[in-house]
C-alpha cells in the first residue's frame, strides 16, 4: 500500500515539474520575463493554494493580478483569453496534482467564473491602460468581484461576499508589494 501511494506522490510530483518546466520554455521562446512571471502565478495558483482550499474563503488567490498584467501587457484579446481558456488549462494541473475537495473544477471546461476571469483580462487592456498598476488592480479587482457575486445570485448559489471584499483588499496589498519591490517596473507594466 506505501509503495502505491509513493508511486502516485511520484506521479503527481512528475506532472507539476512537466508543467513548470512547460511554463519555462514557453517563456523563453517568447524571450519574456513578464510571460514567465504571469504564468508563474497562475501556476503557483492552481497547484500550492489549491493545496489549502481553504485560502478561497479568505480572499487568497494569485489569479486576478496575472491576468490583469496579460491585458495590459498583451492587449483585450489576449487578457480575455488567459482568463477564459488558459486558466482551465492550469484547472488540469490542478486536478492531477491538487484534486479539489470541496468545489467541484471541471477542467478544459470554461464556465461562467472564466468568462469573467476573461472579461477581466479585456477590461484590464481596455480600461487600465494609463492607470497607475495599483488603482487598475483595485478597480478591476472590484469589477470582478462584483461579477462574481452577480454569478453567483444567478446561478442561485451562495456569493461570499465577506471571501470577495478579503479579495480585493488581497489583490491590493499584494499589487502594493509587488510595485514596491520593483517587479512591476522591471516587467514593463
């Protein structure tokens, strides 16, 4: 029975190296630190915090910030398609290396939270163009959320609101730290 469940932590461990070691090439044929950088978060998310669920119910997540750098960075289309198409390929690494416990992802699946991740991409290149990065991640944090909630009531769930003001509240500390310590600058956003 060890031998069956080291094989699988092998198996699992195997498959996030691929992965990063995946998001290593991609960024250096496109010769991109900023595409490093993005996709480094988004991996970080689907695989570390997916580790600790409970992370969502106190605003920590790592997705809304890269995204928002892709539309700034790479314009609507792009913003919108990493939030909507490129979130559910890291929804795979997620479910092999961090199966959810508790809410249910369907990967290669986009659903209505990934339209939204994607509306935030575009709105990011449309909209925060000129903004300070700090105000475009608070405004465009709120934006998300507040579409989070509407899903959320439509689709005659519970929204956790108290879970989406931690959220923004998170994505402005952590855009704080990161203009602070000169990522920011040093990425060209």
């Amino acid at each position: 029975m060890k031998k069956l469940a080291r094989k699988r932590l092998t198996g699992k461990f195997l498959f996030a190296l691929l992965a990063f070691l995946l998001i290593i090439w991609v960024s250096f044929i496109s010769k991109s630190y900023a595409l490093f950088f993005i996709l480094f978060l988004m991996y970080l998310d689907k695989t570390l915090l997916s580790l600790f669920e409970i992370c969502w119910y106190f605003g920590i997540e790592l997705l809304t910030i890269p995204i928002i750098c892709t539309g700034i960075l790479y314009g609507p289309f792009f913003g919108f398609i990493m939030g909507f198409i490129i979130d559910k390929l890291f929804d795979v690494v997620r479910v092999v290396v961090a199966p959810p416990v508790t809410r249910k992802v369907v990967p290669l699946i986009p659903t209505p939270g990934s339209f939204i991740l994607g509306v935030t991409g575009a709105l990011a290149a449309i909209f925060a163009y000129n903004l300070p990065f700090v105000d475009a991640v608070i405004y465009l944090t709120i934006v998300k959320n507040v579409l989070f909630i509407f899903k959320e009531i439509l689709m005659k769930g519970t929204p956790y609101v108290s879970a989406n003001a931690l959220n923004i509240l998170f994505n402005y500390f952590f855009a704080l730290l990161l203009v602070k310590v000169g990522i920011i600058k040093f990425l060209g956003i």
